[in-house]
C-alpha cells in the first residue's frame, strides 16, 4: 500500500453495494432451534473456507479495575455445555476468570462475512479432561507450557529459549506430564448473538436468550 492512500478503506459506494447484491446468492434461513447446532454448521464451513485457525476466537475478560480485556485463543472443544480452551491458569486471562467467573466470546469468520458473539459463565474443566487434550499436544508445545510464566516479564527470547532446553533435558525421552498451572476453562452461554453480512449494512442479527432448560430467540436491527 502506497504511504499517500488512506489507511483506512472508504465505505462501499452504491454501486458497489449493487454489485455485491448482483453476485450474492439468497442466504439460507438461520434456523431457531439449537444456537449450538447453528454454531456446528458455521463453524464447518468456516473450517471449509477460512485460510487458517477457523476455530480461533477472541476472549474478553475484565481485570480487577473493571478494566475489558481482550485476546485471541483457540476453541479445542463444544457441546451443550459450553466452549472450551486451554491455558496457563496463572496467565492474566487465568487469574481475571478465577477473580470473575464470567466471559465473552467473538468468532469472526472473514471469509464467510459471519460472526458469532457468546456471553456466559466460566468454570475449570475437569483434570481428566485437562489429561485427555495434554495428550493430543506436540511434545515441543508441551515444553513449552512448562517453560512459561505466561503473561509475566520476560527479560529476553533467549531466557525463554534456555528453559525450553532445560525442560527437555528433564522429561529426557520419557512422557512430558501436564504442568500444574495448566488446564482449561469452559464458558457456557447464556446467550448467543449470531451476525451475516448483507448488503447496505442491512445485516441479519439472530439473538439466542438462555430460559430454562431452553432458549428464546429475537431478531434486532442491524
């Protein structure tokens, strides 16, 4: 990009608008029963469609000034019960959520022009589960976890760098156990906020309220 255009993108023009409209085919219905259902179905054509991490998503969390923060994690598992990632429970995102079990989640799917806004409580998922997904990790990516004090000062890369030696000096060729400090946490909705793209910003907003054992839904404007 030229350093005289503007760093920000102008809005789309009408025609360009139209020619979105020319090339778009109807979108199908966004069905109202199961958000959790819904959110499979995006999610696998995000998986078809995305250049690359289709599960990631962003985690925001406030600090104990009340203060939002907010950064990009990978979602390693979904059901009914909830999203669920991985981390250093010492990291910053770890004590916020031990301080204020609550969360919110983005997945914004580009190439899809779809988004998807969950808000709900957290909770630790069980060690066995923690075990279970060690397990699946690359040995590398498992020393590296131990390696780490994760949101903390690092003085330099190299600093880093000589723990993950020394870690695999420890372990040696046997199995690397999963570190104490880190397990994963589980945020289950209470409601979901489904978004697509249309054009003129006239957007489709399909909103799911937990009730019960079940849900309500409303539309709202864009």
């Amino acid at each position: 990009m030229s350093e005289d255009a503007p760093l920000i993108p102008p809005s789309p023009s009408e025609d360009d608008y139209v020619r979105q409209v020319a090339s778009a085919e109807p979108p199908p219905p966004m069905a109202e029963e199961d958000p959790f259902a819904l959110f499979a179905t995006w999610l696998r054509e995000a998986v078809e469609r995305e250049p690359n991490d289709a599960n990631a998503m962003a985690l925001a969390t406030v600090d104990p000034d009340g203060l939002p923060d907010v950064r990009m994690v990978l979602l390693k598992d979904v059901d009914p019960a909830g999203f669920v990632f991985y981390t250093n429970v010492e990291s910053a995102k770890g004590r916020q959520m031990a301080a204020h079990a609550k969360a919110a989640l983005l997945f914004h799917w580009k190439s899809l022009r779809r988004q998807v806004r969950v808000r709900g409580t957290v909770s630790s998922v069980t060690p066995q589960e923690a075990d279970e997904y060690w397990t699946t990790r690359a040995r590398p990516a498992q020393l590296g976890a131990w390696a780490s004090d994760q949101s903390r000062a690092l003085p330099e890369r190299g600093a880093f760098e000589k723990r993950i030696a020394q870690m695999g000096m420890k372990f040696g060729l046997g199995k690397v156990p999963r570190p104490p400090h880190w397990s994963g946490f589980r945020v289950a909705p209470v409601s979901f906020e489904f978004w697509r793209d249309r054009p003129f910003r006239l957007h489709d907003r399909l909103v799911f309220e937990k009730s019960g054992a079940g849900w309500t839904t409303q539309r709202l404007y864009p």
